[in-house]
C-alpha cells in the first residue's frame, strides 16, 4: 500500500552521508553485552493514515510482548522505541535519522505506506540499518528507479501488481464478467500500479475496458464521474484507492444506482470504510488482502484468538497481522544469524524460505519481495467475510 512520495530527498541525502561516515560498517547497537535489541517503529500514528499505522502498531506490540515474556531471543528481548511519521514522507525520513543516529536501532519497522517507506530507504541503506516495510507494495520500496535492489529493505506484504492481477482473475474467473470499469486515484502510485496490472492481465483475457476514470486524493464529490461510468453500463468496477475517499465513491455509487460488484484491494481495510460507506451499499464488494480473520487455518486462528484477549473481543484486520507478522520475520532471521549484527540479519532476511507466518508461507525472491498467497474477502452487512485464498 502506497502513498504518492514527496520531494524530501535533498535534506535526506545531507543526513545520509553524515549518517554513512558514522557507521563505519555493520551495527551491532547492543555494544556486545546489552541484553536488549533495538527496534524502531516509523510509524503512521496520525494523519491521513493513521488507521493503517496505529493497526500495524499494535501487531508489532503484541508480537514484541510474546517474544519477549518467551524469553527473547537468544535472551535478548526487544526494545521497541516508536516515532510518529504524521503520514508524511518528510517526517518518516526525520523519524529514522533519530532511530539510526541517535537511537543507534538494529532495526526498523514502518512505514504502513510506500512512500513513506521508500522516503527512509537510502538511510536505511548508507547507515546498514535493516529497515522492514508491513505494507508498502509497492515495487519501488525495495527495487530502486535503476532497478537496483535496496540491500537493507525488506517487505512483509505482496506488491501491487500481484493485487491487481488477482483483482483481474477473480472478475473474469469467479465472478465471470467481460468487461468493467476502472476509477483510480490519479494522485497514488498505488493506484497506478495496480490499475496498470488489472488491465494488462484482462486485456490478456480477451476482456474490455469500457470505462477507465480517475480521481484525486481528497475528493469528496465523484457524482459526475460515477454518472459516466454508469453510461458505459460496465458489468464491474474496479476501485484501486484508499479507504478516505473509497468509502465515499461506494456510498455515491449506490446512491445512483450502480450495484454492479466493486472491487478493490489492501488499501479499503480499513474499520473506518463502513462509516464512510454504509454497511448496504459495501454488499457485494470485495477486496483482496492479506489475510482473513476468518480463515479456518489453525495459525489464523491462535492468533485471532490472543489478539482478541488483548483487545476487548476486537478481531484483528490485516494490518494487526501484517505488524505481527513483520516482528516474527525479523526475529527468525536474528535466531538464524546467531547475531543482532544488522549485515548478518539482512543477509538471513534475504535466505529467508517458507517460513509460516499468520499472513501466509513467506519466501522472499530476489527483490526482496515476498512470495505468498492472497486472500479475497467479502462484505456482506458491513462485515468481512472469507471467500477464498488465491496462490501465487
């Protein structure tokens, strides 16, 4: 998931060198002896998406406190130090020069967004500190514009072209439509990708696009563009977006009288898209995710269950077990270095295979992408329910 990246690399570049000239190699910030690792969390903790972080946010704290009431590992337990990004690329690259130059973390965890991911990620790299994105998909957050590979970058989540195409064959495969619609948001790169990815996979199918609109990032009116799309009588929307305006466009959507299926992606989980939207008017809507809190797997479940314990009965959305799922991925590599060295840890993260995890089996490739399953969910009266996993 993705927000548009702002131009804050000139102060970050400055930081950067100063940072890289002070790290002098490998980390290791426990100095030898502390019984305790570092971990910064950047994260969205106000803002536009706040939603997003603050639900990442309590995954990792969940998953920081079983690890550390096991034991720690290898006896050292984590010592989470957590800055707020604001939602903003600018504050998520002030957010790691103090975790790194200050703090002095093995690691960090964040941001929820691309951009905001992407904005730390030279930082990262120059002061050889591993820095672990829950669910920035887009490709850039660990592949660079030269299509080099960021060596200290790693995701937990699947990229946006793989949402997309799973997008295009759960239209054309399982709800059986030959044509559709597509409204994205022109402003995020999110958007963007995913679009591109469903129409190249349903241009491959034979299927037509009978509509393709665009919005921008805090619209609150998109009457008229739906009204368009309605004239084109497409038999399926597709709406990459972010829950902010998604909940209004399907709400506006109903209202005129679409009730075709809409579908869309990670971006909509949010609890906040049935306040904006209306229990009704998201029936027969669907989006793909990470995870289900109602999927039958046993791993699911023991940690629905515990989540719930800690949280008043509340089930955990995706992004709970995208920040659970983060700490484990980092802690399994710590145990398999033997070490809180960052360069020894980035260099498990990259080995890391089928290693099970609430989320899915995760095997990162050779972009540092994670190779794992999707999960289709479905509104039906305001609720997320379980349709079914699609491998990849």
């Amino acid at each position: 998931m993705k927000k548009k990246l702002a131009s804050v690399f000139m102060a970050s570049t400055i930081f950067a060198g100063v940072l890289a000239g002070c790290a002098g190699g490998a980390k290791d910030s426990s100095g030898g002896n502390s019984d305790t690792i570092k971990l910064g969390v950047n994260m969205e903790l106000s803002g536009n998406v706040a939603s997003y972080g603050e639900s990442m946010a309590k995954g990792i704290e969940m998953a920081v406190d079983e690890i550390n009431k096991n034991g720690g590992i290898d006896g050292k337990k984590f010592d989470v130090i957590k800055v707020d990004n604001k939602s903003e690329a600018a504050e998520a690259t002030n957010g790691i020069i103090k975790l790194t130059s200050q703090d002095k973390v093995t690691a960090v965890i964040g941001a929820a967004t691309s951009g905001n991911t992407v904005a730390q990620a030279q930082i990262a790299n120059d002061t050889k500190t591993v820095l672990l994105a829950p669910g920035g998909t887009s490709p850039s957050v660990t592949v660079d514009d030269k299509g080099k590979v960021r060596p200290f970058v790693f995701r937990t989540s699947f990229i946006d072209p793989f949402q997309g195409t799973v997008a295009a064959n759960f239209a054309l495969d399982t709800l059986k439509v030959k044509d559709a619609a597509i409204l994205a948001d022109n402003s995020s790169d999110y958007a963007k990708g995913l679009s591109d990815a469903f129409k190249e996979t349903f241009d491959a199918a034979g299927a037509k696009i009978v509509a393709e609109e665009a919005y921008v990032a805090k619209d609150t009116d998109f009457r008229a563009t739906l009204t368009r799309i309605k004239a084109k009588n497409p038999s399926f929307i597709f709406i990459p977006g972010y829950y902010e305006e998604v909940g209004l466009i399907v709400k506006q959507a109903r209202e005129l009288g679409i009730d075709v299926p809409l579908v869309g992606a990670d971006g909509w989980d949010s609890p906040k898209l049935v306040d904006l939207a209306g229990a009704e008017a998201l029936n027969n809507t669907y989006l793909i995710n990470h995870y289900s809190s109602e999927d039958p797997d046993e791993k699911v479940q023991n940690f629905v269950s515990a989540f719930k314990e800690k949280n008043k009965d509340q089930a955990p959305n995706a992004f709970n077990a995208l920040g659970y799922d983060t700490v484990y991925f980092l802690a399994d590599a710590i145990e398999r270095a033997g070490s809180i060295d960052s360069s020894k840890i980035q260099e498990e993260l990259a080995k890391t295979k089928d290693l099970s995890l609430v989320t899915g089996v995760l095997s990162i490739d050779e972009n540092h992408h994670p190779i794992k399953t999707a999960t289709i969910l479905e509104y039906v009266d305001g609720k997320q329910v379980f349709n079914t996993k699609v491998n990849p």
